[in-house]
C-alpha cells in the first residue's frame, strides 16, 4: 500500500508531538510502564475493552467526566472466539467501573454525565445476559452497574423521555433494563435529557469553563436526525417513515453521534449508526455519509458499529479522514476485510493512520496482520490530547490484569483546521 506522506515524515511528525508532547513520559516512550496520570488542560479519551461490550470514558481538560455506553454481553456463546478481560470473573460494567476509579479525576465518585447512543446491550447491558441484584431487590449490569458505584450527574439518550421509539430491533433485554432504571436513578437525583442535534451547549465543561474556550462537543445526530453543518437539521427518520408508511428503523440508525474539539484536535463517535435510510423521494439516502458530512474531519474516529460489515464505508470514511480510528470488539466479525480496506485506503484520502482494536480473535488474525503497521497493538486504547490540543498521544494498554501497563505509545500532530 502506498502512503500520502510517507514513513519518514510520519516519524517525523511523531518526534515534533514528542518535544511538545503532554506530561508524563515526555522524553521518552511509556512502553513497560503504568499509564503516566492524567493532568489538568489534558483531554483524555479512555476506550475501555472488555470483551462484551463498548465503552469510553472521557476527562475533559478542566476534570469533567463523561462516560458513553457501556455494554455488557456477558454469555458464553459471545465469549467463545473473543475472551472478556481480564477475565470472567465479573460482569462487564463492574470492570469499567473498577478501570475509573483508577482514572478518575481527584478520587471522585461521582461522573458528570452519562450519555447511552441507543438500545442495545453492548452499549447499555442487556438483562437477558444476567447482572448483579442489589441491596434493593433490582438487577442492575452494563451502565446501571456503573451507576450503582458513581453517582451520575446528567444523563443523555437518543430518545428521552421515550424508551423504544421507531422500534425496530432494539434488543428487549436492554430496554427493560433502562425503564426500570432511568426513573430510579431520576429520583435519586440524576438529571435526564434528550440529545438536542446540533447543540454544542448541552455537554459542557463544567468545572472551569472559562479557562478552556477552545473546548466544545457538537451533537451531529440523534433517532434518525443530523445536524446540516450550519444552523438547521436534517429528520432523515421522519422522511423514511413518510415514504415508507412504517414507523420502524432499525435502532443501529438512531444512535447518538458526537463530535469533540479541543483546539486543533478533533473526535467522532456515533454508535453503531452505519447504511442508509429511505429518503422523500424514494431513493436511499447514504445516513451513513450524511453524518460524515456533518461532522468533517477528525484526528480520532471511534468506528461506527464496530467496524462491522455494515459501517465504516467509503463515503464516511472519506469525510472524516481520520489518523485513529478505535474499534470495539464482542464478535470475531468485528475485524471486517471490508471496513479495513477502507478504513486504510490511501486512495480515499492520503497519510498514514492506526487502527485501534480492543481485541482480535485468533481466526481473524490474518485479516488483520495484512494491513501491517496500520493495526495497533489490542488493548485497552487511551487518546490524550495535549493543553491546547495541538498534539496527541495513543496509548495501548494490556488488557491481561488492572495495571495499565503501556504496550505501545505512538504520537500525533493534530490536523484538523480550526473551525
């Protein structure tokens, strides 16, 4: 495969994020040792792998928190080709809990916001899976579980105050699952919401605003709604539910999708949105590629639906241009021939790029070992931008035990133009 601006200068650009890296291990590599901690005016970006959901937890530059999904699949027939980590000791969520009181700013126990991108159990947990009962009488896993460690503050979703809207193929284990537990955790005092597209005011910093102007999160898309890059939205669900005369669209297009700026550096993440809609005149619309357009580019890419058969198309892929893309992994398929092709193409846009996956199954290996030095490491990934967010580092870290032991340690120059 050819590349756009070749190794040597890719090096080159590595060695100039060095000198201006963030603290912690700034003169020389990570590898071997724990993850340096977080610092005030960084931007940490934790993609959590535990091998039965997904997950990200997020430190904005002034110590807000955020965590986004956190799924939880815990049976055995999804652990067959992909091993949970470290192990199966404990239900998915009770893992990311026990990852963020590692992280977390100031020894906190409480998280600013939560934020589920739609109804399925690798991103919120799933009852049909099991989950651990508490001192009340309730069954709790996957984000609930969390809940029960960290008090959350906000709390958003692509549907509140509904539960299960345009339904088609939501899983029903997680949606009982959040109508037991949305308005329990109301009245213990987390404040809900529904994502506003197109708002960059709705998750904000909330603990030194002003020292961090260059810091906002746009919302792109939301239950089949897209920003349109300007003032207005776009209701891609509404003209497919005219045109087609069923109110149903399948719940992977409903996900929530952000995007963060932090100066230079840029982030995208949007659930398992992926394919197309019906639009007003009958065609499909590329829903897929319209959330691309809206969001342009980024440095780092969380993939859509895990980087699965269905997501991460040319369309997108070309608007978001990313030189991180970060995968969860639950299924062998995860690792896609299809989206790594694309995702790597240097036809679709130049310049080199790493693909992030928590995991790879043994029989997809050799998909993944074609694309040579484009595949990271699996791990546990951490994105820290530097204050100001003009560089960035990716951290890989071993998923085997709770050490955060850094496996590999690359760094970035942020290229995203300034809005």
């Amino acid at each position: 495969m050819s590349s756009g601006i070749g190794r040597r200068a890719f090096i080159a650009s590595g060695a100039a994020a060095l000198a201006l890296g963030p603290a912690g291990c700034q003169s020389r590599s990570c590898v071997g040792h724990s993850l340096p901690d977080w610092r005030q005016g960084e931007l940490d970006i934790h993609f959590i792998h535990t091998g039965v959901g997904e997950q990200t937890f997020f430190i904005f530059p002034d110590g807000t928190t955020m965590l986004l999904d956190c799924g939880d699949t815990h049976h055995e027939k999804y652990m067959k080709d992909v091993p949970p980590r470290p192990d199966g000791s404990r239900y998915g969520g009770e893992w990311v809990s026990r990852y963020i009181r590692r992280v977390v700013p100031f020894g906190r126990r409480e998280i600013d916001y939560a934020m589920v991108s739609h109804w399925h159990g690798d991103h919120t947990g799933d009852l049909a899976f099991g989950g651990r009962r508490t001192p009340d009488g309730r069954v709790v896993c996957g984000i609930p579980l969390v809940a029960e460690d960290f008090f959350f503050r906000h709390y958003f979703d692509h549907q509140y105050p509904k539960i299960g809207e345009y339904a088609l193929d939501p899983d029903p284990g997680a949606l009982r699952l959040m109508r037991e537990w949305i308005p329990h955790a109301v009245a213990q005092g987390m404040r809900p919401h529904r994502l506003e597209v197109g708002a960059n005011d709705q998750i904000r910093l909330l603990h030194d605003a002003s020292a961090f102007p260059q810091f906002d999160v746009r919302n792109i898309a939301a239950n089949g709604v897209v920003w349109d890059g300007a003032g207005g939205v776009v209701d891609a669900a509404a003209a497919h539910v005219r045109r087609t005369g069923r109110d149903a669209i399948h719940e992977n297009r409903l996900s929530s999708a952000i995007r963060i700026r932090y100066g230079r550096f840029s982030f995208y993440s949007g659930g398992d949105n992926e394919l197309t809609m019906v639009g007003p005149d009958g065609r499909e619309m590329d829903w897929e590629g319209m959330i691309g357009r809206a969001t342009g580019p980024v440095d780092v890419c969380k993939t859509n639906h895990h980087a699965g058969v269905f997501g991460m198309r040319h369309e997108f892929v070309r608007e978001v241009r990313a030189q991180v893309y970060l995968s969860s992994v639950w299924q062998a398929g995860m690792v896609d021939q299809k989206s790594l092709s694309s995702m790597c193409s240097r036809e679709l846009y130049s310049g080199d790029r790493i693909v992030c996956f928590g995991d790879i199954a043994d029989i997809r290996r050799g998909v993944a070992d074609a694309y040579g030095d484009d595949i990271m490491p699996p791990g546990h990934v951490v994105v820290r931008a530097a204050p100001g967010g003009d560089t960035f580092r990716v951290f890989s870290l071993s998923t085997k035990d709770e050490n955060m032991t850094v496996l590999s340690d690359r760094h970035f120059v942020s290229r995203t133009p300034k809005s």
